[in-house]
C-alpha cells in the first residue's frame, strides 16, 4: 500500500448496549480496517470468523497474529492501535465492552 493510500473501513454495528456493557460486530473486507482508536474500556473479543490480523501500533510497529474461529481474548482499557484484516477473505467478530462500575 503507497502512502496516504485509503483502506476500506470495516462495518462496525452496535448490536446492543445497557448500563455495563457495549456490544459490538465488526465487519471486514480483506484489506479493510478500523482505522486508529483508543478503547476506552477493558474489552473482550470473540472471533466469528478465522481472523488474520494485522495490528499496527503506536510506535510504528506491526504485528500480525491468526485467530481461529471461535476464539476470545481481552484487552485493557487505552489499547490504542488499528486493526487490518491481513487475510484474503473476510473476517468478522464480536467485540465486548466493559464499562466501568
């Protein structure tokens, strides 16, 4: 990808929301991404899909990582990065947030 080249943007839908948690869907073509965010809460993420990640950081680096389907790992609140789907065919998961108490 060239500099300053744009990315699809990944489908992220709220499927629901109450006072302890935020739950969302994400939805990638290959090649697309979330683009640069903060969390803002400790999150859970389960894969829906095989998911081939690419991770790019903060401090330039980028890391790539394979998700089997139906996995769950979590992540603290101020996880700063921008997810890509690295893979050739699109990837979904949901994502859980856990508000503060």
């Amino acid at each position: 990808m060239t500099e300053g080249a744009m990315r699809l943007q990944a489908m992220a839908t709220l499927l629901m929301e109450n006072d302890r948690v935020r739950v969302w869907r994400y939805d990638f073509e290959p090649g697309a991404e979330t683009g640069w965010h903060v969390h803002g809460h400790e999150y859970v993420i389960t894969t829906l899909t095989d998911c081939a990640l690419v991770l790019e950081l903060p401090d330039g680096e980028r890391r790539e990582s394979f998700i089997p389907s139906g996995s769950a790992y979590s992540r603290p609140k101020g996880t700063e990065h921008n997810v890509i789907n690295g893979g050739p065919a699109p990837m979904s998961f949901v994502e859980v947030e856990l508000k503060d108490a």
